[in-house]
C-alpha cells in the first residue's frame, strides 16, 4: 500500500515516471489490483505510451470487466494505435456498461467526426458527452467536439453559439479558434 501512496503522490507533483515506478512495484506485491492497472494504464494513456496502456487496461478488464473506465482506456488505445475496429469496439462496450460515460462519448464522437463517418450518431454522443460531463472532465474539448459535429451537419449557427462555450473555458485554445474561424466562414459563405 506504500508504493500505492507514494506512486499517487508523485503522479499528484507531476512526476510520472516516479509514479509508473512505484505502481509498477505495487503491482508486482499485488497483481490483482484493479486500481493499480487502472492508474497505470491512465498514465501510460496521458504519456501516448499506448501499447502499456492497452495491456494495462486488458488487465483491468480481465479482473473486472463492468466498468467502463478500463474499455474506454482500452478504446482510446486502440484508436491511438490505428486499431480502429478494436477501439470503436471497446468504446461501444464502455457505452454499453454506462451509455452516458462522457469520456466514451466524446472520444467515439471524435473518431466518427475525424473518420466522416455517422456524423448524426457523433452529434448524438457529443451532446451525451456534454450533458454527462463531470467538473474533472475536459469539458471544452466536449463544447468542441458538439460544435464540429453541428458544423459537419450545416448547422452552423447553433455551431457557432457552441464553439463559444469551449472558448469561454479555454479562450487561447488554437483548435477551437480555427473551429470557430470554420464555422463563421461557413456562415459568411452561405448568407453570400
């Protein structure tokens, strides 16, 4: 339970190979620990180390496999990795697990977005993502992702109003503004 602590104090100070270090000792005194995997995987995720973070994730779920958390690490591992048919698989499983688990949501919306595939069901989930957001969460990423999915739709003036919400969190952030520029040049172009 040391390492346990002492790994959740040094991912807390931002040192995450220190923190990989200690949940890796935690782990090897205890390999059935979910919660172990889980962080492990979560930091192997935010450091794009994404083939430890999808065996990290497996471990998870072969250990405990109805929550979503570890399918939708698993997804975003997959996707990062080019795996597309897995990773949309294990988002839709997460989904499955909680069909409002905003993560899940906004990284499938995303992917359909990105793919120009399904853009009603990407619009779908991004509102899910959206209205399921909790305060932890990267809610201007989710405000983003609504207004391209409004965008590619031809909605564009709800797009616009959206755009501004993930801007009014995040004011600098370089991919909303192209989005917003998107948007108002879509607007200029169809009033023309």
């Amino acid at each position: 339970l040391a390492y346990a602590r002492l790994g959740a104090i040094a991912f807390q100070q931002k040192d995450r190979a220190k923190a990989m270090s200690y949940y890796q000792s935690y782990v090897e005194l205890k390999p059935d620990s979910i919660e172990a995997h889980q962080t492990l995987g979560s930091m192997a995720l935010q450091s794009n180390d994404f083939e430890t973070a999808k065996t990290e994730f497996e471990k998870v779920i072969a250990i405990e496999a109805n929550n979503p958390y570890p399918f939708y690490g698993l997804g975003t591992a997959c996707l990062r990795l080019v795996q597309h048919e897995d990773g949309v698989e294990h988002l839709k499983k997460s989904l499955q697990i909680d069909p409002n688990f905003a993560p899940s949501c906004q990284v499938l919306a995303s992917h359909y977005l990105q793919h120009g595939q399904n853009f009603n069901k990407a619009f779908e989930l991004a509102k899910r993502a959206v209205m399921h957001a909790k305060p932890s969460e990267p809610i201007a990423s989710y405000w983003n992702t609504l207004a391209f999915a409004m965008y590619k739709l031809q909605n564009y003036t709800d797009a616009l109003q959206t755009i501004e919400k993930a801007l009014k969190i995040q004011p600098h952030q370089s991919e909303y503004l192209d989005n917003r520029k998107r948007i108002a040049d879509a607007i200029q172009n169809k009033n023309r």
